[in-house]
C-alpha cells in the first residue's frame, strides 16, 4: 500500500512520536509510506526510516490511503483536495468536548477555529481511527459517530527499567515540565511546595526542552523515584505510559487520557486535575509507602507490555487493507448500518441477511450477540468478503434460488432485507418464500425507500424529468417504488405484520453534512416529503 500521512510539522510531541512509530512499523511491513509535513525535512529527534517529503508535493501523487491527525486549516484543505483511494481522520484528542455536542455557535469564532475544523472532520465521510477507548466511546454516546480502535503503544527499546544508583539522601520527583496551561505544571509546583514542608528531601526534576536524547529518555524516567503528571485533558498520555514502562510509580491527573492504562491505587496513583493539595497528599502518600510503590510500579509495567507498536501497526495495516477492499465497491450498499442495527433486539441468535453485501452487519451482529448469520448475495465479489466474516453465504438471485430448498423451515428469529425489495421484480413473492424460514416469533427487518420523497415531486413537477441516481431513492437499478401505503400493503399482502416504523430524513438527496438537520424540519405535515428511507420491523401474522 501506498500510505501517506500529513502532519503540521516533525517536532518532539507524543502526536508526532505516535505516526514515526506507526509509519516505521508499515515501512517495516513493506508498505510505501510517506509522511509529508511543513518543509519535508528529515526527522532529528528520532529514527524515522518512513520518507519525508514538503506536504506542497502531496498533491502531486496518488495515494492508497491518505491519513491526517490535527484539525489545522492546511492539513483539512489538503487531504480535501488529494488522489487517494482512502481518507482516514486519525483522532488523537477532542480537546473542547463540550463545542463538539449538538449545535454551538461559540464554534464559528474566530479562537475556535480548530475546534470547528475538527468538528468538520468528525463529520466527514473519511474513516475516524480513534487512539483511546474513551474516544471511541464519547463519540458514540454524544455524536453517534462510528470509529475503529487504534490504541497508543510504548517503544520497549526506548522505554524500559534502567538500574541506576539513587542518592538516599533525596526524593527525585520527575514530571514533563511542559509550559502549556493545559498540561498542569503549575499544578505540579504547586503540590511539591506543599510536600517539601515535610519532605525537604524533594527534588524537582523535568526534561521539557532540555534536548535529552531518545536513547537516554530511559535512564531520565528511571532515575526518578516518582513521576507526576498533571495534564487537564488529553487523547492518550504518552509521558505516563513511559513512565510506567521504565517501572516508575506514577501519580497522574484522573482524565480520559490514562483510562486504559492508570488504575487508582492498582497501576497509579490518580487526583483531580487542578488539585495541587491532593496532588501532594498523593506524594507523600507514596513517599511513605514503599510496599505501594513496588505494587504500582509491578503491576503498571505488567499492564503496559500489551500496547505494543508492532501490533498496533499490524492492526492498522489490516484495517486499511479492509477498507481499500471495500473501496472497490464504492456506490453498492457496504456500510455498516447502525439504523439496522438498532432495530435488532440483543436476543437474536440466528439471522438470515438478505443482499448481505460484504457482510459488515452480520459481523457486527456476531460480534454484538454471537449470532449465526447467514447471507444471501448476488455479487460474487462481495460474497467471497462476506464469507470471511458470517457463517455462511449463498451465492445468487434471490428471486431465482429457493432458499426453502437450502434453509430449514422456521429456523431464523430474525430476516433482514435491507435495501432489497426495491431491486426486486416481485418484492411480495420473495417475502412471503423467506418467511417461511422464520420463526413464529421471528421479526423482518428492511430497509425501504420512499420515492414521495419532496425531490421526486420537484423533479417531475418543475424539471420535467425522473432524477436518475446511481443510488439512493432513484437508484437507476431499482425496479420496484414505494410511499409508505406501498409499504404497508405490500407487507399485509405477504401476511406480515408491521409493529415498528422509523424514517431517515434527508433534505438532500445525496450524503450531505446539512442532512444531520433534516429531522428537525419533519413537521407532522411534511415529514412523509422528507423520508428518505422507512426502516419496518414486522412479524407474522397470528394465522400463519
């Protein structure tokens, strides 16, 4: 794969550390990687065997995949305008969460314009990586915004325990030293003047800007007996992790940023940020505590050898391959339909997906509540993809194969036909033959859209013409239309019955970021106008 990522510049910041460390790995995995920043030079701080090369070239090339990490007007307007296969939002932190929910004009201001353009690449069609679990699980909860796993790792060969000699007679503290507000230092001082008043043994130590070599970041962290950290917020905080990976008891601000590793009084010691009073109790409280300290430091570098580069870079690489495959059926139905899958109760064991595509929500559904997923595919293509990730896929028309012929009677506890009907020549045939595998208290699940869309209306009535589409409500493919009375007549005619109806509004047709406002416009008389999709959920009717 050609990879290649944008970065503001190639400084000393854990941002930067984490794309050399990645970018070395899949070098290393024989990909072609290139990361492309302010004036291309060569890293100086770390070894980078990735090329580097001006972010002004990047447009001259084209790219397998294309990834990029800080929301500056630059990078967002490069990867904008890029050749690539693949656009990938790689989110290192979230900064302001609270401009990011719902609508907030404080967003346009001028002082919040990173926040607007990260908000504007949270939105995007690009594929989000998320570099700690608290991103993934934020972004679900208050954006509904999907995203992949990719957590942070340590360099074991830079980062590890160093026996060095200690004076008895002091207390190393060691903490980053970083100027920035946010990073808490001033916290810091605070909490070890507090401490020094009964412990003048303290020291201070930091190595922010003092140039110390990679290569001697070891001996630094293992030549304090603690390591504080004080940041307000973070994405993933590096300066912890390394600590803890050089066998150093921590004592660190209780943030999203060190969820997945700082366990209070299991892997460190954890206080409210801006709390140099309990910060400082904190110190004392292992300054005293020797039998504390070598639990902490045990158990934390035991918890921190599982965040392994090498593995992540293995992950990453095989999400990129996954998505590049996909790439290739760009414009069929391939995404992973959360408004399906919220329909789907968590106690459905056996499924039978009709026009499964590559198979992405039977893998979810497995994933989810371990069930046997079986699918229905035409495209050959898709159904070789599909294979690996459900049970079982038969190849073909549905209209043209008895599924009866191949599936048990009564068997599945839920169907999903989810944007299929439409492609059909004979939507009522094909639901009343697949019902019969379902059980009598199986559900059906679609996906159908409605072509009294307002669009549909504008385009006859004003332009004179049917809006053929490659998808979407005139998909030219499609063969059958349906408004909701088609809907319903069409599921009593199959001796269904509907329990649940929900609609997915669009106001332009085609994927949009305007859409995410449409439901607020879908007034009780207009709202059948802007339905782009009904979603149906039905069961049988009591006679059959």
């Amino acid at each position: 794969m050609k990879i290649s990522f944008i970065e503001p510049h190639l400084k000393i910041y854990g941002g930067i550390r984490r794309i050399i460390e990645l970018a070395n790995r899949l070098t290393e995995r024989s990909n072609d990687v290139t990361i492309f920043h302010s004036n291309g030079s060569h890293c100086e701080w770390m070894r980078c065997i990735a090329k580097t090369k001006s972010r002004n070239e990047i447009l001259n090339e084209q790219h397998d995949v294309v990834i990029y990490n800080d929301p500056n007007p630059i990078d967002y307007d490069l990867v904008r305008k890029v050749n690539a296969k693949l656009k990938v939002f790689y989110v290192l932190e979230l900064y302001n969460k609270e401009l990011l929910k719902k609508i907030n004009l404080k967003l346009y201001l001028p002082r919040n314009k990173r926040m607007l353009i990260l908000k504007k690449s949270l939105r995007s069609s690009y594929l989000k990586l998320v570099n700690a679990t608290w991103e993934k699980v934020w972004l679900k909860e208050n954006m509904n915004i999907d995203s992949q796993l990719l957590l942070g790792g340590v360099n074991f060969e830079m980062f590890h325990p160093v026996d060095i000699e200690k004076d008895r007679d002091r207390i190393c503290i060691l903490c980053s030293g970083d100027p920035r507000v946010r990073k808490g230092t001033k916290t810091i001082l605070e909490a070890v003047e507090i401490v020094r008043r009964e412990e003048p043994r303290i020291i201070l130590d930091t190595y922010y800007g003092k140039g110390i070599p990679q290569e001697k970041m070891a001996e630094t962290y293992s030549s304090a007996d603690i390591f504080v950290e004080g940041s307000w917020h973070a994405g993933w905080n590096n300066p912890v992790v390394e600590a803890m990976a050089c066998k150093v008891p921590v004592v660190c601000t209780d943030i999203d940023g060190v969820r997945d590793f700082a366990f209070h009084e299991k892997t460190a010691l954890l206080v409210p940020p801006r709390n140099s009073e309990a910060m400082a109790s904190a110190i004392l409280r292992l300054i005293r505590d020797e039998k504390l300290r070598e639990s902490l430091r045990e158990s934390a570098y035991q918890h921190v050898r599982q965040f392994d580069w090498n593995e992540s870079a293995r992950k990453l690489e095989q999400i990129l391959l996954f998505e590049l495959m996909n790439a290739e059926f760009k414009g069929s139905y391939i995404g992973r339909r959360s408004d399906i899958l919220n329909l789907i109760p968590s106690t459905v064991r056996k499924v039978l997906d009709i026009g499964c595509s590559t198979g992405e929500v039977g893998r979810q559904l497995k994933q989810r509540f371990g069930s046997e997923v079986i699918g229905v595919e035409i495209d050959e293509k898709m159904a070789e993809v599909a294979k690996k990730r459900i049970d079982r896929v038969i190849i073909g028309n549905i209209e043209n194969i008895s599924v009866t012929d191949q599936l048990p009677s009564k068997y599945f506890d839920c169907i999903i036909l989810a944007d299929v009907l439409e492609h059909l020549r004979d939507p009522c045939n094909v639901l009343k033959a697949v019902t019969r595998t379902l059980s009598n208290e199986g559900i059906v699940v679609a996906s159908i859209p409605n072509v009294r869309h307002y669009t549909t209306i504008t385009s006859l009535v004003f332009k004179g013409y049917w809006p053929y589409q490659e998808r979407g409500i005139h998909d030219k493919n499609h063969l059958r239309f349906f408004t909701l009375r088609n809907i319903r007549d069409l599921f009593e005619n199959a001796k269904l019955h509907i329990v649940r109806i929900e609609r997915n509004y669009r106001i332009v047709e085609k994927p949009h970021w305007f859409n995410r406002f449409s439901k607020y416009f879908a007034l009780p008389k207009i709202k059948e106008f802007l339905a782009f999709q009904y979603l149906i959920v039905a069961e049988k009717k009591a006679d059959i």
